[in-house]
C-alpha cells in the first residue's frame, strides 16, 4: 500500500475507525478521573470555592490545551498519516539542526511517562477495592496486574485490541452516566464554566502550584491522542474525542457537585470517583476501571513500541531487536523497552506504594513532552506558510500556559517529581550518546572520488592471480552520491586482502521523512561490475536489506541487467548462481588527543551502549550465514603527537 493510499484509508470515518479511537487513542486521558479531583483535594476539608475553582481549571485546560491545542492544531501536522513527536521532527527537521533536542527531549520524557502511566492508573482503580475490603494490600495484585500486561506483549496484542474499543465505550458511557447523575444535586457546579472561578482560585488560594500540578493531570494523555494517530486517523480521532470529552466534563462536574454537598467534611482518603458511585455498582464500577486502565497502560506502552522503533531508525536510540508478534498494522514488539518499562514501573511502585503519592511524580514528564511539542509546532506552522501573527499568537498562548503548568509542577520535584526527571534524563542521555557519538565518528569518515578506482576494480575482478573471495561482494556504504566512498572500502577491497568478486555491489539506506517510503533506484557504475542501489524507506519501515537486497537483484535479473550465474565452470555449466557475501565494516576509533574529554566520555559510553545494542548485520537485518565482518581503523593517531629518542 502507498503512503497516501494508507493515509487516505485511515483517514475515512468509519464505525470501526471511531471504535479504535476510543479503545486505543483515548485511554490515558480517559482513565484521568481516576485520579484528578482526589490530586487537587488532597487531604484537607473541602472548600467550595476549591472545587469551582478546580473544576474550572480542569474544564478549561481540556478546552484550551487538549481540544483547541491538539484536537485542531497539532493534528493537523500529520506525517503521511502518522503521528507524535518523533513524526512531527521527521517533517520540521530540515528547518534547523538543533530541532533535534527538543524531539529526544520530548521522546524522552514521554518514555519516561510511559513508566508511571500503568502505575498511577492501576493503582487507582485498584485501590477501589478498599471500600469494599478496609485494609486489603493493593501493591500485590497492581504488581501482579502489571507484570502480567508486560508478559503478555510478546504474543501480540491484536486479539485482545479489537474488544478495547467496545469496553472503552461501556466506560465512558459510564462515566457521563454517574457524573449526569449527581449534577441535579448542585447545580451551582455549572458556574465552573466561567473562567472567573479557575482564575480567581490561580490566585487566591495558597497552594494554587499544587493545584496546578494537579489539574495537569486531567490533559497528560493528550500526546498519546497524537502519537497515536496513525492507527485511525484525525477525523475518527475528532469526532470520537466529542464524546469523550462530553463524558469526562461530565464526570467530573458530577464528582464537582458531589463534592459540594460534602462541603466542610474531610476527604481524607476517599476518592471521589467512587464516592459517586451507587453502593450496589462498586464492585462492576471497580471491575470496568480496571479494564479501562489496563488498556490505557497498553496504550501507552504500544505507543512507546512505536516511539523507540521510530528513534533506531533516526539513529537517536541504539539498534535493538524489533519483533512483529502479529501481521496487524503497528504491532511491535521491543522486548528492551518491555524490560526497562517493567523495571521502571516497579520502581515507582516501590518508591510511592500508592497513587496518592504517584501524583507527584505523574505529569512533569510529559509537561515536557508537550512543551517540546510547541516548539516543534511553531516550526511546522511556519512551514505551512500560516500568518507569522497566528503562528506567535500560538507560541505565545501555548508557551504561557506550558510553563505555568511546568512551575506548578516543578513544584513536585522535592515530593516525587525528582523520580521522574531522573527516569528523563537517563533515557535522553542515552539518546545524546548515542546521537552525539555517531556525530563524532563521522567526522573521521573519510569520502573519496570512487571513479579513479574503477579501472583497478575492473582488473581486480578479471585477476586470476587473486584468490577469488566471492561471486557477489556487498558492501553497505553511507556516502549520499554516487560518486564517493569511503575510503575504509576501498582500502578493506584493495590493501587489506585484494578480494575478487565478479560483481561488487554497494548498498545505500536513506531514511526518509515520511513513515512508510519503500523505493529504490539502481546506478551501474562499471556495467556488469560495479552496481550501487540507493534504498528510500520511511521511519517506519523495517530495514530488512538481505530481503530487499534480494528482491532487487531478482528483479534486475528479471530484466536482464544482470547476470549473477556463478563463473566457475563447473558451476556455469549447470546455470547455478554464484555466492553473495556481505562485508560489514566495524569502524574502530583509535586512542587519539583530536577529541576533547567530553567526547572522549562519549565515546566511552556509546562503547558500552553498542556492546548491549544489535550488531551491525543483525541491525540491518542480514543473514549472518553470508557477512563477514571486518575491523578497520576510523583513523590513525598522527605520529607527530609521538615523541622518540633514537639511540644507534
């Protein structure tokens, strides 16, 4: 299928369409009631003008920051029909060089979110279960819950997929039922609506940082709506987000009129989600929010699949196995990112135990990511040729409103928040290594005319006096035109054991912008002897070469550009096809005084990365049957910076 043959299919509204949107794209914003107005009361009495106040934060920031910000404006920036942050880089990128961290920024933290996501939103249905049985340990049963979603991952979630939109629909249904419920009870709460309430509580009240922070929590699952965009689509994804977010207003202007009428009372622990609910209706209530929380956490790890596959490609990430467990659209499996999600979500079980206490942490990750996804967005805006007045109406709005959430919730750093920022920074670390490295290294790659060499490469192949080393010698290159080489191949062809090929064949890969770009084109640089192929594919497209290396010459032998039978006469005689063996080239950098200490502790640290990441030919997808691998030295210590003393 063609990238707009796909995007054009998904893009339809359908019945099936919207169903995924709900079950897939909706999770984590969907499942936030769970938390948010227990985050904003916190321990204290209940105030009336807290609940206005907070109620009409909530209704504005998911009007302002989710409907207006990413509903309308930030899905518009869809990359051939996909979506996030990594696929908005893909189209600004060539705007400006430094555009790249702000995208590991954002990819980070978003990882990092993809951590806390299924413990703050398990942990809060679960911990339902106290109503019912006072005193009854959680931790075990959210571990055992989470553990489980982990394990399952390998085996491909598609099955269990196609009833999350079904099961999200009970659960919305169900939250605007219960909030429309309880609304008759004060109707007052509708004052919400006015923006006068959350200003004056911004204001007033002493702790409104907190209560920023808090609120927050009510739009975290915004870039998950973007990021998850390629599996639907933005028209299903706007007009199912209508009901969505009529349930949610619902809900919590339902929870809001509650509150209310408990004026004065203590909240202590109690949540007021469940507080809604009918005392026959807690036990399927706790039941359903479970369900809605296990599919927002599976949600989000889907979506960080996705994220990593999306920065190997971009080479942001180190080269890590992909598995695809199911032939279904965007099923991925990253058994590395299964583990460290794993491990950081039992992190933040063991540090807070409950969700109360996860609040703190929750939400300055992915402040950042959606920060990150302004800047980005200024760009594209610019790109599109909108008036410079709207694009700095835009930054501007979305920059103030951004930051305060950022201040409210750099206010959690001391109370939990430090864990976060700790996750973010180990997982953009590693991303800089692993970009600045490759930086680094191709400053020491050394490109060379390749057009001087064809006559001895044209012997070289003819040379009977040379041991012949394969039929077919594949050798990947990363120089953009066909007239440069690097210098290693040539040397690792002619110096460092003359090899004979009857064909020598050099295979380029350019990653391109778009997400699902799969074309090729064929340069004979000495016919019959020299062939260079030059593969464009997407961001997201496996890079399989041995198969579409494979498929090419098929092709090419299809059409008669070639012949691959092999020479030896016996061979030739019964029309069999020669050997193809694939050359990869290790590049080592040698000790050398032309790096400063920090590269240097950058080279130290992509070492290590690159002894846990993919080989070369497993990253590329080779046959390991038909590589070789080579070391060869990236550069050469200059003996001027060797002092001797000769002594006859």
């Amino acid at each position: 299928m063609t990238d707009n043959s796909h995007h054009n299919s998904i893009n339809k509204v359908s019945v099936a369409g919207l169903l995924i949107s709900l079950g897939i794209v909706f999770g984590d914003i969907g499942t936030s009631p769970l938390y948010v107005f227990k985050a904003i009361m916190g321990q204290g009495a209940i105030q009336k003008d807290l609940v206005l106040g907070g109620l009409s934060c909530v209704f504005w920031t998911l009007t302002l920051q989710t409907t207006i910000k990413y509903v309308w404006i930030t899905l518009r920036a869809d990359n051939k029909g996909e979506g996030g942050i990594l696929s908005l880089y893909s189209l600004v990128r060539k705007r400006a060089p430094w555009l790249i961290f702000p995208a590991m920024i954002g990819a980070a933290t978003l990882l990092a979110d993809g951590m806390i996501t299924p413990a703050i939103t398990i942990s809060s249905a679960i911990e339902g279960l106290d109503i019912k049985f006072p005193g009854l340990p959680t931790v075990p049963i959210v571990v055992t819950i989470i553990s489980l979603l982990f394990i399952i991952q390998r085996f491909g979630t598609s099955v269990v997929g196609k009833v999350f939109g079904p099961l999200m629909t009970i659960w919305f249904t169900i939250i605007g039922v219960l909030g429309l419920s309880h609304i008759h009870l004060a109707p007052e709460v509708m004052k919400a609506i006015n923006p006068y309430y959350a200003f004056h509580i911004l204001i007033t009240y002493p702790h409104s940082l907190l209560l920023i922070g808090a609120v927050f929590l009510c739009t975290t699952g915004a870039e998950a709506l973007y990021s998850d965009m390629g599996h639907c689509g933005k028209a299903n994804i706007r007009i199912s987000w209508i009901y969505v977010k009529i349930t949610l207003i619902l809900n919590y202007f339902g929870q809001g009129a509650w509150l209310l009428t408990q004026e004065g009372r203590v909240l202590g622990g109690a949540n007021p989600f469940y507080s809604i609910m009918p005392d026959w209706f807690i036990g399927y209530g706790i039941a359903i929010a479970t369900i809605a929380a296990v599919i927002a956490s599976q949600a989000m790890i889907s979506g960080s699949y996705t994220l990593i596959s999306e920065a190997v490609r971009l080479n942001i990430w180190p080269k890590v196995a992909i598995r695809y467990p199911s032939e279904h659209k965007g099923q991925l499996y990253v058994p590395s990112i299964n583990l460290i999600l794993w491990i950081g979500c039992m992190i933040v079980i063991w540090v807070f135990e409950e969700s109360s206490k996860m609040d703190a942490a929750y939400g300055l990750a992915i402040n950042l990511t959606v920060l990150m996804t302004t800047v980005l967005m200024g760009y594209f805006l610019a790109m599109k040729k909108v008036n410079r007045v709207l694009i700095g109406i835009f930054l501007v709005a979305y920059f103030v409103i951004e930051l305060t959430f950022l201040i409210g919730n750099g206010v959690k750093i001391a109370h939990g928040g430090w864990l976060t920022l700790l996750l973010a920074i180990a997982l953009f670390g590693t991303m800089y290594c692993w970009y600045t490295a490759r930086k680094i290294k191709n400053r020491f790659v050394n490109f060379i005319n390749i057009n001087k060499y064809y006559p001895i490469i044209s012997e070289l192949s003819e040379d009977k006096s040379v041991p012949p080393f394969a039929s077919h010698l594949v050798y990947l290159t990363s120089a953009n035109f066909k007239s440069e080489i690097e210098a290693k191949i040539i040397y690792s062809i002619i110096n460092k054991k003359p090899k004979r090929a009857d064909v020598y064949w050099l295979v380029h890969v350019d990653v391109m912008d778009h997400p699902h770009t799969r074309e090729y084109s064929i340069d004979q640089l000495i016919p019959g002897k020299l062939i260079r192929i030059d593969f464009k594919l997407g961001f997201r497209e496996e890079q399989r070469i041995s198969l579409l290396f494979r498929k090419v010459v098929e092709e090419m032998v299809k059409k008669g550009e070639i012949d691959i039978t092999s020479q030896y006469d016996t061979l030739r005689k019964h029309n069999i096809p020669g050997d193809f063996k694939f050359v990869v080239l290790e590049k080592v950098l040698s000790k050398t005084n032309q790096m400063s200490w920090i590269e240097k502790v950058i080279m130290d640290i992509y070492g290590y990365l690159k002894k846990m990441s993919l080989s070369e030919e497993k990253g590329f997808g080779l046959d390991s049957s038909f590589v070789t691998i080579e070391r060869v030295p990236l550069n050469f210590p200059q003996t001027s910076e060797v002092h001797l003393i000769r002594k006859d």
